[in-house]
C-alpha cells in the first residue's frame, strides 16, 4: 500500500515536472525560420505561410544581411508576411565576421526558444550560420533549396550551400537533378524532393504585381532589356564591371537596371558610377520592391542578369521570360536545359554578342517550369509538420 502511493506521488511528480519543463522552460515554438536577405524572404515566404497554414508555431529570425528597407522590410510588405519575431542586426561585415556575428546572436536566440528544428533557405551567410549553430546546438536543420552546384571555387555561395547540404537533416531539392547530386554526394540527411518555394511565389503575386505597381510610368522606354548584376565575383571584378558599363551604354534596346547596393558601392569605387548614370541608353533605378520587380519581369523584352533566383523566376507560368545569364558558372541548369536562359559568360565582347543576337532572334519557350508547380512551401511544410510526429 504504501508502495503504492509512493509510486503514485513519484509519477504525478514526474508529470508534474514534465509540465513544469514543457511550459516554463520549454516554449511550445516547433519550428524556427531564419533568413536575412531579399531572396530568402520571398522563397522562404510561402514555407512560412504554409507552416502556419496547418497549424505549427513558427518563429521567424531575421538576421539582418539585408538591412536597408529596399532590401528587407519592402519586401515583407510586399508579400504580407508577418514581422520577423528577432532581428539579430548583423549588418554587413567580412564574410568571416558576418557569419561569425549571426552564429554568435542567433545561439542567444535559439538557447531561449529551444525550436524542434531550424529551417534555412539558399546559399548566403545567412543560412552557413543557421544551419551550423543549429546543429552544434543539437537542432534539427532542414535546408530549403539543397543539392544546387556551381563547382565554381570564387563563389562564397557554394562553399555555404555545400555545407548546409551537409549538415542538415532534412534537404529540400527543388529539381530530380538537385536530388540526385545530393544522392551521389551521400549526404546525411533525407532528400525530399519539393520544386522550388520561388514559383509559389510568382504564381501568388505576379497578378497582383501587375495591379498594384506603378513603375511601368516611372521607365521612358516601351520595349527594354531589364538588367540586375550583384555577384561578388562579377561586381568587385573591376574589369568585368567596367566591360559591363560599356555594353550597356552601346546596347542595341534600353536598359533598365534596379541596382545592388554592392554593385553602387563598386561602380564608386572603380569610377564607373558616372558613365552608368549619365549613359542615355541606361534607365538606373534604386533595388527595386518585390511588385515592380515582377512587373518589370512580365514587361520587360528579356532579361540580364547574374542573379540565381530570376533564373528560376522567368521559368514560372506567368512570366516565362528568356534570361541571358551574365556569369561563368550556374547551379541552375534546368532553367538552361528548358531553353529559358542562356549562359554568356562575363567577357565583354561575348555579352555584347548575346545581346545582339537575343535581340533578333530570342524567343521565350512556354514549356513547363522545371522548378515545380508552385507547390513547394506545402511540400515542405508537410515534411516538418511529418518528421516531429
Ligand atoms: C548576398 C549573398 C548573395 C545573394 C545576395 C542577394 C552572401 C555571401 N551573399 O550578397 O548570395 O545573392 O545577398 O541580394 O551571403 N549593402 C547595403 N545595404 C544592405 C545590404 C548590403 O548597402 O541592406 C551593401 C554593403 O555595402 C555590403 C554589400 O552591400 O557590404 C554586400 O552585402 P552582403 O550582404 O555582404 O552581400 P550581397 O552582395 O548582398
Ligand atoms: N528582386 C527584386 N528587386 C530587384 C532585384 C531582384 O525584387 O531589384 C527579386 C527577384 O524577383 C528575385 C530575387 O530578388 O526573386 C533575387 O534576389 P538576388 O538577385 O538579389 O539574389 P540571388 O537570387 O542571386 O541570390
């Protein structure tokens, strides 16, 4: 008898204590979101939205990479998410003190939230420093957009996304070929295969892009190349920046080119600004906000650029653009195999003559995306939601 109440006492003691753990030390938040650039908000966006959709306590950390609002906060607004519930204020730095910066105050963050798992979007500083202070911290990591591959030693990118993938849980492959590399390189985690988040994004607001922006009054040109280049290995190049300024003053159709904070700060150091501002053929703009950008993507005659996800983005249904890809390299060779985009490569005279010829002949395909069907953020939100139970 006595025994028995004892053994009684001990186990609603127990349970007692488990309450005590679950409510008071342990918040019930089960997954955490931590980004910090313009790409990683618009692609981690519908990962957000379908997580709380079913039902699961999200926290979001943002790390502040991106800090101007042309960078971050418009695009929160933009795409009506909700206000991150941290921003760790990392700012800008070497790529060595902004990844050290984030792992160092996002560590605080997550000491105190305890969240089941870390999810992490892309290739920046960002997500190398999400995704190893979570797993040092014995914290699940699910890397949205893994098994992507440059093979391009200059890119800071692929250094991150290489140990992400490596690192991770669960890996979230937008393509059978972003599998599969994963699968020949015995990754540890369980691939999934899910398209890319970026499609449910265009497919959601390239619509209400078109209704709501106002930046087709604000271009003085009616048929236009729109032009963004940003990559480190491009812009801090001063010979390849200097030949890109020279071809996009002599283009045979106008430019309209939002540009980069890096790329502005280059072109002052390099004393290239001035020719690129002052040229009558260039229509510079600050970064532009997510809806003009779209709208200018629908608008545009085709599209130049450095950037990894408007590869993605001119496969999509409703834009369907062709891209001349203004790099040496790409982990994006769907987009090139569907016939979207094209790899020029950076030397002066090869742009000039892919310009030309895209020009005359370049004609977008209307053939499926190879990035999905804009189903990917509930993909993966099932996927978090399964591995918890
Ligand atoms: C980063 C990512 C890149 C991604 C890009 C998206 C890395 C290594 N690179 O490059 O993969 O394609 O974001 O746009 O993570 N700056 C501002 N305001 C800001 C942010 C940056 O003026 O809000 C300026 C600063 O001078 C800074 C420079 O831009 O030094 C570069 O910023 P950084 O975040 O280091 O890299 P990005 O070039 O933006
Ligand atoms: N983008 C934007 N405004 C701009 C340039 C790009 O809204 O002026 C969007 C674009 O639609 C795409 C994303 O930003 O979704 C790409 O970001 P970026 O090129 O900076 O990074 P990357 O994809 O190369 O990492």
């Amino acid at each position: 008898m006595f025994i028995c109440n004892f053994l009684y006492i001990k186990k609603v003691s127990i349970q007692l204590k488990v309450f005590y753990y679950r409510s008071v030390d342990t918040p019930s938040v089960t997954t955490a979101i931590v980004l910090g650039t313009r790409p990683e908000l618009i692609k981690m966006a519908p990962v957000l939205f379908a997580l709380e959709e079913i039902g699961e306590e999200v926290i979001l950390i943002h790390s502040g990479q991106h800090y101007d609002d042309a960078l971050s906060e418009s695009f929160i607004r933009d795409l009506g998410m909700r206000k991150p519930d941290h921003y760790l204020q990392v700012g800008s730095g070497t790529q060595a003190a902004q990844t050290a910066d984030c792992m160092y105050k996002l560590e605080k963050v997550l000491e105190e939230k305890r969240p089941d798992s870390v999810l992490v979007q892309g290739d920046t500083n960002t997500v190398l420093a999400g995704a190893l202070t979570a797993v040092k911290m014995g914290i699940k990591v699910g890397h949205v957009e893994a098994g992507l591959r440059s093979n391009d030693r200059r890119m800071p990118e692929e250094y991150n996304r290489r140990i992400a993938d490596h690192i991770s849980h669960y890996l979230f492959a937008p393509t059978p070929d972003s599998a599969s590399i994963l699968k020949d390189e015995k990754v540890w985690g369980d691939i999934h295969m899910t398209g890319n988040t970026v499609i449910d994004a265009c497919e959601r607001y390239v619509k209400l892009a078109e209704e709501k922006s106002q930046v087709a009054k604000k271009i003085p040109f009616e048929d236009y190349i729109l032009v963004t280049a940003h990559r480190a290995e491009n812009v801090d190049d001063q010979a390849v920046l200097t030949g890109l300024v020279d071809v996009l003053d002599k283009a045979p159709l106008p430019i309209v080119y939002p540009l980069h904070p890096r790329t502005k700060k280059m072109l002052g150091q390099f004393g290239l600004y001035d020719k690129l501002a002052g040229s009558e053929n260039v229509h510079l703009i600050p970064p532009a906000g997510y809806f003009d950008f779209l709208a200018m993507m629908k608008r545009c005659s085709f599209i130049f650029s450095d950037s990894g996800g408007i590869q993605e983005e001119a496969t999509s249904p409703s834009i369907r653009k062709r891209v001349l890809v203004f790099r040496k390299s790409t982990e994006r060779p769907e987009a090139i195999d569907a016939g979207y985009a094209t790899m020029i490569g950076t030397d002066a005279g090869d742009i000039a003559q892919a310009i030309a010829n895209e020009v005359s002949a370049g004609q977008a395909p209307s053939v499926p995306s190879p990035y999905g069907d804009g189903n990917a953020g509930k993909n993966i939100a099932r996927i978090v939601a399964e591995a918890r139970t």
